[in-house]
C-alpha cells in the first residue's frame, strides 16, 4: 500500500514536470492559463489605480468645499490661468494615450519595433506636457501667484473690466490648492515618463512578445488614469469661473 | 485588424478624435456665459472624456474579466461616498 502511495506521487510529480516543461514561460504556476494571469495582473492594477482615485480625490474634495466657501476668489485666482496652454497640455496628454494604446497594440502583433517607436512618441509628448507646465509655473512665480510670503495678487476684473475685491488670502488657498493637484499630477507624469522609458528600452531588448506584454498594458493603464485626472483638473482649474 | 478586446486601430483613433473635439468644445464653451450652467456642461464633458478613456483605451469594455469593471465603479463609487458626505457635513453647519 505505501509501496502503491509512493508510485502514485511519482507519477503525479512526473506529469508535472512534463507540464511544466510544456507551458508557456512567461506563465506563472498559480494560474491556469495566460488569459487568467493578465486578467489577475489587470485587477491588481485596477486596485492601485482605485487607491490613486482616492489620493487624488481627497485633493478635489478640499477644492470642491473651498470653491463653495470662497467662490470669487477662486474664480478670479481661476481666471488668472493661461487657459491656452491649460487646453493644449490636455491635447498633448490624450495624443499621449494613443500612443500608449496604439504602442499595445502593436506588440500584440509583435511588432517590436513599432511599439518602441511609439513608446518614445508617449514619453517625448510626457516631456512636453511638462515644459509647458513649467512655462505656466514660471508665469505663476514671475506675477507672485506662488502661495508664501511675496504672494500677491490683485487682478480681479469681472466680463465688463470692472475690478471686483476679492481677499488675497482666499485666493492664495486657490493657488495652494493649483499648485497641489498639478504638482501631485506633474509628479505622476514624471513617474509614468519612467516607466515608460524603461519598458521602451525592455521592449527593443526583447523582453515583450505577442505572448506576454502585461507590464506594457498596466503601465498603459496608470498612463490612462494620469490622463483621467487632468481631464478633470483642466476644467475644475481653467475653466468653470470664466464668468462670475 | 482587431485583437481580443474587439478594438481596432480605427476605433482608437476614433476616440482620440472625440476627446480632441470635446476639448475644444468645453475650452470654447467657457467662453460663453451660460450662468450656473458652466461648471454643469464643463464638468458633463469631462466626464463623457473620462468614460470613453475607461472603456475604450483601457479595455474596461469588452474585458473578459468581469471582476475589473466591479473594482472600476467601486473606485467611482468611493470617491462620490467622499465628496457627497463631506459636503453634506460642510454645507449643513451653521458657521458655514
């Protein structure tokens, strides 16, 4: 009977070395197959990506209660925005998710070197995303809207040119708020510029196949919740207060 | 071509157009007054942009996961948890 038991297992770690040999590499032992692993992996993204709404989401509660409170003010700080450039970064980061949805798609078919080709389209639009915030800051630091002791502030005209009063001090919290949400948003494109370079250069090494690119699409995934984010900061920022 | 989330490049480049227009669309609204309805139409827009993003470039759509699509709303939901019973607190006190 023990002689039969040990038999039995044997054979049972033979089939499975058998298996093992047979499968595909890239798949790990827990799951069944390769459709269920990059389901797996998809849902574990979705749930830091759950975690990033909320991050972000506490920071556009605070605007949502303060813009209620103060609501001249932040319409004149809003006001103050260059809505030109507010519009065009938010062009650049939706041709960026393209990119990144196109640069998928063309590893599905294994086309390396398309995807790296549009990886770097995806992190050189990151780049410029970020020089043209950074020629908003340096606006915001020359006119004194950076919250701190030189802020001041005292453009504040209504549709017809009529200066309405507004207290600085609410409109410093205007900018603090500004400076949060798109610095917190400059931070996560500076980490997504990254993870984008790597897999680019991970990609033109041949790490990713038709087979197996699920670093590729979860990164696509939290360059897309990047792009969500400012789809809302652009209107919440630049946009509602144009008429007060 | 379409791979197995049934998008194809046309469709991609479809939905990139939309959200090009529906940028310039709610940047050129702003520029109306339509009263208390600017932030409404700003923030309609931004939400339909936000959708198509989730279903289309980040396969929410079609997922053969079903379990995806419940942790995508969860994370919505969460978040309206958050801002309806905040502002409930804040604009229901008297000091306010």
């Amino acid at each position: 009977m023990h002689d039969s038991q040990a038999t039995t297992s044997q054979a049972t770690v033979q089939v499975t070395t058998a298996e093992h040999e047979a499968h595909n590499p890239a798949l790990v032992h827990q799951f069944a197959d390769a459709e269920q692993q990059k389901n797996a992996a998809s849902l574990g993204m979705w749930l830091f990506l759950v975690t990033e709404i909320m991050f972000f989401g506490g920071m556009f509660c605070a605007y949502l209660i303060y813009r209620l409170k103060y609501f001249n003010a932040f319409a004149a700080g809003s006001q103050s925005l260059a809505i030109k450039w507010g519009a065009i970064n938010t062009a650049v980061l939706i041709a960026s998710s393209v990119t990144v949805v196109l640069a998928i798609y063309a590893i599905r078919f294994g086309r390396k070197k398309l995807t790296v080709a549009f990886l770097v389209v995806t992190v050189l639009l990151g780049f410029v995303f970020l020089g043209i915030k950074s020629i908003e800051y340096t606006d915001k630091f020359r006119e004194h809207h950076v919250p701190g002791a030189n802020f001041h502030f005292t453009e504040n005209f209504d549709d017809n040119g009529k200066q309405i009063p507004v207290n600085p001090n609410e409109v410093q919290l205007f900018f603090s708020l500004y400076f949060a949400m798109t610095g917190m948003h400059a931070l996560h494109m500076i980490i997504g510029i990254g993870l984008m370079s790597t897999l680019a250069v991970l990609t033109w090494r041949g790490h990713y196949s038709a087979e197996y690119y699920t670093p590729l699409e979860n990164a696509g995934l939290y360059w897309h919740l990047v792009d969500i984010i400012w789809i809302y900061l652009f209107p919440l920022l630049y946009l509602i207060s144009r008429h007060t | 071509m379409s791979n197995e989330h049934g998008t194809s490049v046309k469709t991609y480049l479809i939905i990139g157009a939309t959200l090009l227009v529906l940028t310039v669309a709610t940047t050129l609204i702003a520029f109306v007054n339509l009263g208390p309805f600017n932030p409404v139409v700003a923030l309609t827009i931004a939400t339909i942009k936000a959708l198509l993003v989730i279903l289309f470039f980040m396969h929410v759509k079609g997922a053969s996961e079903k379990l995806t699509g419940v942790v995508v709303v969860s994370g919505f939901f969460f978040l309206a948890i958050l801002l309806t019973l905040s502002l409930s607190d804040y604009l229901t006190r008297s000091w306010w």
